[in-house]
C-alpha cells in the first residue's frame, strides 16, 4: 500500500487536525504581526482584521525604538550572551576532558559535584549570590549579568558524554608528537568536538537571551538591561495599552532568535533535543 | 536526549605517568572547581544557614532563629496559596503538554505531507522569547479588544476576564504554557518515536494487532517509555518553575490568585529584602526538585529496557 497515493477519511482528519493545531499555534505570531502595523483606533474597533487599514508601522517602530533605547538592549543581549558562552566553553572543556580522558582520584567526587550542580537552578543560588553581589558592589553591570553563568555543570556534563566517545588513539597519538595537555584539548579535542559545542552554543544562548528572573534581580536601570528586561521597561513606561508600539517592540526583541531559528532549524532542534536534559 | 552512563574510573592512558596525570587533570579542572563552589556549592550551603536566620538586606546583624521560619511559612496565607497555584498550574500544564506533544508527534511522524512545515511551526514557541510572547497574548486575552473575546462574540458567547479575574487567571496563564511547552516535548517524542525498530510493528501486525489503536498500544506506548518518562520529569520540572509569564503579566494577582512559588520568593526576597524567610521559601522549593528527581530515578530503575 503507498501512503501518498491514498487519500482516504484518515488522512484527511489527520491533516485536517495538524493544520488546526498550526494555525492556532501561530495565531500569536500573525497577530503580533498585524497589531505591530495598527493604530490605536484600530485596534479598539476591529481586533480581527488582520490587515491594517492605515499601516502606522513606521509609527509604532519608530516609538518602540526611541521610548527605549532598543538597540542597546539587543546590544546588551548579544554581550551578555556571546560572554557567557565564551566562558562556559573555556571553563568546561578541559574540566569534561579531564574528567572524561585523565585518570586521577577526585574523579568521582568531581562527577558528583556535577550532578547536583544539574539540579540546583539558578533560582535557588539567586539570594546568596544577591547579596555577596551586593556586597561587593557589582550589582548592574556586565559582571553581575555573566558570573554565575560562566560555569556550566550541564556543559561539563555535555561534553563529558561527548568526549568519552572520542577514540583514545587519537590523543594517544597526539601525546607521542609531543603536544602537551593543554594543547591536546585546544587542538585535537576541540576541533572535533564541534557538534556538541555547536549543541551546547545553541542551548546556551536561547537560555541566557530569554532569561528574566537573574537580569531582573541584579539590573535596576537600562543601561545593563538586556531584551527581556527592557521589554518590562517599555511595558511601565507606555502603562500597556499602546498595543500598537508594545507589538512592535515584542516583534524586535523577539526576530533575532526566530530568524537564527528558522535558518538552521536542524541544528535548533538537535541542539534543544540534545540537551533537553536541563529546563 | 542524553543517556547518562558513568563507567567508574576513566581509562588510563599508558604514555602518561599516573602522577602526571592527576597533576594535568586537576590543573584543566581547577577553573570549574573553583567556580562550582563559588557559584553553586557555597550559595547552596549559604541559602540553607539563611533559612534558619532572620537576615534582611540593609540591617547589619542577624540572629540564628532555627525553624522559625519554617513555622511562619507553614500559617503563611501567601505562601500556602502559592504552593497551591503551583500545584494546579503544573497539574494542568505538564500532563496536557506531554499529551499534545505526543498527539502531535504521533500525527506528525505518520503524515509525509508538511512534515518539516509542522515541525517548525509547533517548534517555533519554544524558540521565541517568553516575555515578548506572553505581551502578545495578553492582548490576544484582552477582555475588550482582544481578538479571543471577538471571535467568541462573534458566535454569540461573551468570553471571560481571562488574565484579569482571579477565577480564569490560572488557566489563561496555563494556556500560554501549554502552548510554549508543547512543541519542545513534540520535538523529544518524535527522537523517541525514530528510534523504534520498523520490524515490531510488522511482528505486532502478525501477532493480530490490526488497528492503528492496537499497533500504538503494544508497540509505541511501551517502547516510548524512557522517553515518556523523561518528557515527564522536564515538563513538570519546568512548570513548577513558572515566572516569566507572571511577572509580566499578572504580578501574582488579581487577588493572590496567580502567586506562584519562585514569584513569591521573588517578591520576598529581592522586594521586601526578606532575605532569611525567602531562603526558606527556597529550601522548600529545592525540596520539590529533588523529591520529583528522585521519584524519576526510582522509577528508571524499575523501567523495563525493550531495546
């Protein structure tokens, strides 16, 4: 029996019910879109035409752009993330491969330390963490964003997985060149270890640029702000009725990781599945 | 997914004297050591001492108050409508979410026509940014101008208050985490669902089951375990770990009626500065995530490998 050929009640309910379920899974997004080209008295008169009849896009942009100042939040967003990553990456590649490749005997107390890392969110370090950040004077700035995050247990174990699967005649080989260790992680283990950071980048950076509760804590004005953040600002700041410079600001703040999404949608969806261990 | 396997010690490399080794291995550790316990270690140790004190940020000193703010949390009317609203939250979104995300992956994963189309359209949420998208839906919610409200209006039904009563303000709040959730469990379920051998469904064909129905029931169900198990645990670890969408929608009201655990401890803490009761908040809350972790390790235990 070839499936394609057969179109029978089925199939058509099938199909019938995946569209539905499309369409109102995108119905947020095709609103976003239409609302961010209203008026405001459009938007109070006919909420369901989807076609504005005046377009006051360049209206509500120009408003979004300038009662924030958007482009320092996505410039923000983008230090805050790209930092993070960097850190991440360098602190926990040569812990994995050590961990991974080196026989030594905390080993085991290490591994432990890393499984309880997995459980413990950020949510649960944020007051002590406020506080010493306090303490030391480093609240609202790029520090206080990246510093807890610069160690990644999920990455440690990520790559961990990752690198004990590589061949050991591949640094054994290295070792009778004559690299040294450092140089074996930085030449050999990296270079093919490219699916799992691409992996880990993926899930890193949709994390940190859609994180609220940390920014929220230790940022209090805008200059620090990253997206998410800033999306609360221009919320108080135009009192949320505005729906027309709200949508447009969500459509701006929200393209970036969309876009990047819908262009290596492959690589999204292995890198999310990959490490759907951590929430 | 990741399988977790941990062989007990590393192999041991012959060119690199054992000495050495430990020496280099601990020398590429060093760095994450010394984060794990500043960043993760010591605020975990220091949120449990600051749950039995009465610190609160700007006064100097604090006393040592054992478990008197465990007693307080246990009267308080807050804390106990958050544990709550939480409860039901993640009662309706985990399941509801695991379920559609299965349907959809069952549906997609048998439909040649769209495949990558659907997949990225129910994928698509999980990608977006949660707070953007929670202020599209606070309008789509909007009790006059909303969308939602006119095309019920239009059939002749008069929609609710969805974020603004206390009586919808949990469900519409559950309606934007299904949706935000959904597509990520999909994605888990359709791995799941590659990986069953073609060959079990021929062998459940000669054994008699003939509907799509039966054919689900003995092959897929069982076989989709591990990965059920695991959708579970993440689905109901996040739902318990709701925010965003509180806090920028709601605040927790109308009324309490949308306090949920980590706003409370929000409020508490970085609010009203309440640093030693919001800790004990946090130790309960740490609390749930191991109890829900150990209830998924026990039952791995006991889950039957097919393959």
């Amino acid at each position: 029996m070839n499936p394609q050929a057969t179109f029978t009640f089925g199939r058509a309910l099938r199909l019938g019910l995946l569209c539905l379920g499309a369409l109102m899974f995108l119905a947020p997004y095709v609103f976003m879109l239409s609302t961010a080209g209203k008026g405001q008295s459009e938007i109070f008169t006919s909420s369901l035409s989807l076609i504005p009849q005046h377009s006051f896009f360049v209206q509500n942009f120009m408003k979004a752009f300038t009662r924030v100042n958007m482009l320092g939040l996505l410039f923000n967003g983008v230090v805050v993330c790209c930092l993070i990553l960097f850190f991440q990456v360098l602190i926990a590649v040569p812990c994995a491969y050590a961990l991974a490749k080196l026989n030594f005997r905390a080993a085991r107390l290490m591994m432990a330390l890393v499984m309880l890392g997995l459980l413990v969110p950020i949510h649960a370090t944020a007051l002590p963490l406020y506080v010493a950040f306090n303490n030391l004077a480093v609240l609202n700035s790029y520090t206080a964003l990246v510093a807890p995050f610069s160690i990644s247990v999920f990455g440690i174990f990520l790559f961990l997985q990752f690198f004990r699967a590589m061949p050991d005649d591949l640094i054994h080989a290295a070792r009778l060149d004559g690299m040294s260790e450092m140089g074996i992680v930085a030449r050999v283990i990296v270079p093919n270890a490219w699916p799992a950071i691409t992996a880990f980048a993926i899930f890193s950076v949709v994390a940190h640029w859609n994180d609220l509760y940390w920014p929220l804590i230790v940022v209090s004005n805008q200059t620090y702000a990253t997206p998410p953040l800033g999306l609360l600002y221009f919320r108080a700041a135009e009192a949320g009725d505005d729906y027309g410079a709200l949508m447009a600001a969500t459509l701006i703040i929200t393209l970036p990781l969309v876009l990047a999404f819908l262009f290596a949608q492959k690589r999204f969806v292995e890198g999310i599945t990959m490490t759907g261990l951590k929430g | 997914m990741v399988e977790a396997t941990y062989p007990a010690t590393p192999l041991a490399l012959p060119d690199l004297g054992a000495a050495r080794q430990a020496r280099t291995a601990w020398l590429l550790a060093l760095p994450a050591v010394i984060l794990m316990i500043a960043f993760i270690l010591a605020p975990l140790a220091a949120v449990v001492f600051l749950g039995f004190t009465d610190f609160e940020l700007g006064y100097g000193s604090f006393r040592f108050v054992g478990f008197e703010n465990y007693a307080e949390l246990f009267f308080d009317r807050t804390f106990r409508q958050s544990l709550w609203n939480t409860a039901i939250y993640s009662a309706i979104v985990a399941p509801v979410s695991l379920f559609l995300g299965l349907g959809i992956a069952l549906l997609i994963e048998s439909e040649k026509i769209g495949q990558s189309f659907f997949r990225t359209a129910y994928f698509l949420p999980v990608a977006s940014l949660l707070v953007a998208m929670a202020t599209v839906w606070q309008y789509l919610f909007h009790p006059t101008i909303g969308p939602i409200n006119a095309a019920l209006q239009l059939v002749g039904l008069t929609g609710p208050n969805w974020l603004g009563s206390s009586s919808t303000v949990l469900y519409s709040l559950a309606i934007i985490g299904i949706w935000q959730s959904a597509g990520f469990n999909m994605v888990l379920f359709l791995a799941g669902l590659t990986a069953i051998p073609r060959d079990l469904y021929a062998a459940a064909n000669v054994d008699g089951a003939k509907s799509g129905l039966d054919r689900f029931f003995l092959v897929t169900w069982p076989m989709l375990g591990p990965t059920t198990l695991f959708v579970i645990t993440i689905s109901v670890i996040n739902a318990v770990k709701v925010f965003e969408t509180v806090k920028t929608l709601t605040e927790g009201g109308p009324n309490k009626s949308s306090e949920v655990l980590l706003f409370t401890i929000y409020q508490e803490g970085f609010v009203y500065l309440r640093v030693g009761y919001a800790s004990a908040m946090t130790v309960i809350f740490l609390a749930v995530l191991v109890v829900m972790m150990f209830i998924q390790y026990r039952l791995l235990d006991r889950e039957v490998h097919y393959t």
